[in-house]
C-alpha cells in the first residue's frame, strides 16, 4: 500500500523587533512601511508554517497575523502567543493542513525557548518545534499509534 505524502513548507523569519515600539508615531509608521515588504516577501515563499522571531508584544503577533499573514484571505492561525521577558518567537500556521495543540514555554536566564505542537490534520500525527526568539530548532514528527 503507498503511504500519501505532503509537503511541508516551513519558514523561520527574524522580524527585527517587530513591532518598533521606540519611538512612538514614527515607529508605528516604520512598522507599517514593513508590512508591503513582508507580504511580498511572504507571498513569495508561501509558507505552510512560519515561525517568527524578534517578536516584542501579544499585540505585535496579532498585528503582524492580521496586517501580513492573512491581509489578503483568512489562511493562517496562529499559535498561543507567550509574551516573555525579552524578544519572542511566535508560530503562525496554514488553518487548512494543521490544528493547534499547545505552547509550551522553557524559561532561561537569556530568553525563553517555546515548543510548539501541532496537528496534521491529513493524518493523526504530530509535529513539535523548539524555537527561540533568536533562532529556530528543528521539528520533531511524532506518529500516531494507529494502523
């Protein structure tokens, strides 16, 4: 019997300190003179999963979701959004192939490393990431039980 296979495309971004809160009305506009970038730049990889890094606020996250991610159609979720103590990692994902599980935070005295978990909703499989806000570590796919 042949096994059905996907593709799963994932990215690792570095936003930068996205959003810039330095300096109030002239940071906002920066953030948002960013956004055609990362939407071209989005729309040209067209991740099935996007992990972000250099994230500052819960607000940021949405923002970058709502104003980036899915400015144009509804496609992705994103996952629990922990705001730590220093620059963040967040997990956006295609709504279409995955369901989301958990977050779960490791803290450390130089910045907090998230395990993300994921569902594959074309099988009963999982896949965890261990990420921090400064770089990404691999994913784990973890199989069902099942026959």
């Amino acid at each position: 019997m042949a096994q059905n296979s996907d593709t799963i495309k994932v990215v690792s971004y570095n936003l930068l300190r996205y959003p810039d809160i330095s300096s109030g009305a002239a940071a906002a506009t920066d953030t948002l003179n960013r956004h055609p970038h990362y939407r071209n730049i989005i729309s040209t990889m067209n991740p099935d999963i996007l992990v972000v890094e250099e994230i500052q606020s819960t607000a940021g996250f949405t923002w970058f979701l709502n104003g980036v991610m899915n400015a144009n159609q509804n496609l992705y979720s994103g996952a629990t959004f922990v705001n730590g103590p220093d620059m963040d990692a967040g997990l956006i994902f295609r709504s279409s192939k995955f369901q989301f599980i958990n977050t779960k935070t490791i803290i450390t005295d130089l910045r907090n490393i998230y395990e993300f978990t994921l569902s594959i909703l074309s099988s009963d499989d999982t896949l965890t990431r261990l990420c921090s806000a400064s770089e990404s570590f691999r994913w784990f796919r973890q199989k069902s039980n099942s026959a």
